[in-house]
C-alpha cells in the first residue's frame, strides 16, 4: 500500500495529466473544425481550385533519390524552370524549341498557367507527383503494351478522316489527362469547379469544359458500357473521399493505357483552403506494377474560363487539307 502523500497526490496528477491531453488536442480539434463541412456532415469540397505546379510528374533525372526538396533548394529549381520555359522572348526555351515560337505565331506566357512553385505536401516541396513506386517514375509497359502503343504511334500519323485524330485535338477531351482519371495539371486551364450534394459530386474542368459526375453510394455499370471518363462511384471513408472508376474506353488511352483501366481517388480537404489529391493507376495489361501519384489541389478565387476549343477551329481543317495538299503533289 503506498504511503498517504503519495495517494493524496494521485488525483492532482490525474487531473493534470487530463488538463494536458486536452491542451494537447485542442489544436487537432481545432484543425478539424477549421475545415468546411455539408449540412450532412462531410468535408465541403466545393469551390474552384486549380492544381498547377511546377513539380513533373516523374522525377528529373537530376533529382533521382531525391523525394523533397528544402525551400532554398526549391526556390533554385523553381527559378531555373520558369527561365528555361518561357514563352515570350528566349528562343532557346524548353517551349520554343517544341513548338516553334515565338516568331512563328505560337503560344506566349499569356496562355501559360502552370503556376510558380512546386507542390508541398506536409511542409515539403516534391520532386514528382508521383510517390509510389518511390523513384518517382511510371513502372515499366508490359510487352502488350509496348506493342499495343507502337501501334497507336502509327496511327497517329493518320490524317484520312477527322476521327483519326486524337480526342483531344477534336476538342472532345482535354489533353494530357487534365480531366482525368487521374486529373493532372498541363499545360494552362487547370482550373475545376466541384459541386457537392448527398448523392453526387460534379467536378467542371476548365479545359474543354469536360464534366465528370461521381455517383455516392452507386454501382458500376454494366462492362459493356463504356465512358471516355469512365465510370466514376463514390464512397466516403472517414473525411476522405473515395472514388473508384472502370469502364473506360479503349479510345482514352492514358499514357498507353487498356479499356480496363482502373483508378481509385482519394480526395481528402486537409484545411480551408487545400484538398490533397491521390490516385492509384492499376492496368495489368499495360503496366507491371500499379503506381499512385499525390499532391495538393488549392482553393483559387477562380473564374473557370469558357474554353472554346471547337468554335473557330481552324487546326483541323489545316491539318487536313495540309495532307490533301501532299497528296496532290504525290508525296506522304
């Protein structure tokens, strides 16, 4: 039996080591209050957000082993690749040399939207987008895919019909998977609108004006009925919005994919003003292993522009009246 001073002790202990854990909390509590909800108690994600950032979606080749980046080291990179790609005036630019400009009537620094910095998640800026594997780059093709991507090369250089042009020059998708899934940022018009209600999320992205509408609590739908986006269904697990999309189209194609591209999401609203974004690519018939990227979706007051892609085209009336053109003069 302990001695009396030590048992006349043991209450004001207690009840310091309570007032503590609750000091201890507080914050936490704090942070999880800060945080918008629906009147049904979920994390609100509405709003307009824009995912641009600096930070490639595979790791530079100079940063290899090099997951995150100090602010010093993160200002110096972000410096050096806004120099390197701009639109305006260096003619030696990363952009310039790929697209011709700027002398030639190609795109400047007005149409560019990819931000300034490079993503920070938990306090540190990232080298890639993606995390897992953790080199920071797309797992190996499978031979299939090899194969089945040379293939779409070659049609690429198709110009017979319009259809035989990709989806994103028809103005019917954006390109370089901006509306996902995954959603990933390009080159200018990251911006998105999510609307929320108990049984649905829209999410509007500003380029091409694509709309995906995630069903809450839905089933997928039948395997032959197939979407350019997919079929999208929702379910919340804690705070975090889950969203698992099939039924693909063999048209989509990301980065080489099959029609049986499957995607999870996750969006998780981490304070008032960020939504960290996660997806996980699994494609056994085009990638050895599957692989999941991350990083921050920011609050932005917006607007969402009008993005009249088809109106006043003129981009492919060109390019195929360019390969009439060579066909009348006898060359391919």
């Amino acid at each position: 039996m302990l001695p009396k001073k030590y048992t006349e002790a043991m209450p004001h202990r207690l009840a310091a080591a309570i007032a503590f854990l609750a000091m201890a909390i507080a914050p936490l509590a704090g942070q999880t209050k800060s945080i918008p909800r629906t009147p049904d108690g979920h994390p609100d994600l509405q709003g307009v957000w824009t995912n641009a950032t600096l930070t490639p979606l595979e790791r530079p080749a100079d940063l290899a082993g090099k997951a995150t980046l100090t602010d010093a080291e993160a200002k110096t990179y972000e410096k050096k690749d806004l120099q390197s790609n701009t639109l305006d005036s260096d003619v030696e630019s990363n952009f310039n040399k790929a697209t011709g400009g700027p002398g030639v009537g190609a795109y400047n620094n007005l149409f560019v939207d990819r931000g300034s910095q490079l993503a920070r998640v938990d306090g540190l800026k990232r080298t890639s987008l993606i995390i897992d594997p953790p080199d920071g780059k797309i797992p190996p093709l499978t031979d299939a895919a090899r194969q089945r991507t040379s293939g779409a090369s070659r049609a690429f250089t198709r110009y017979d019909s319009v259809k035989d042009r990709p989806l994103s020059e028809r103005c019917i998708i954006g390109f370089g998977s901006t509306s996902g899934p995954p959603m990933l940022p390009v080159l200018y018009n990251n911006n998105y609108e999510i609307v929320q209600t108990p049984n649905a999320v829209m999410i509007l992205v500003e380029m091409v004006h694509d709309i995906r509408v995630i069903r809450i609590n839905g089933t997928h739908k039948p395997a032959d009925i197939r979407q350019l986006l997919g079929d999208s269904i929702g379910r919340w697990e804690g705070d975090t919005l889950v969203v698992d999309t099939t039924n693909f189209t063999g048209k989509t194609r990301f980065r080489g994919s099959s029609e049986n591209l499957h995607v999870i999401e996750r969006f998780r609203r981490v304070d008032a003003h960020t939504i960290l974004y996660r997806a996980t690519v699994d494609d056994p018939a085009t990638y050895t292993k599957p692989w999941t990227l991350e990083y921050p979706f920011l609050a932005t007051a917006g607007p969402v522009y009008e993005y009249a892609c088809h109106e006043g085209n003129y981009a492919m009336p060109d390019i195929l009246g360019g390969a009439r053109k060579l066909e009348t003069e006898g060359r391919q």
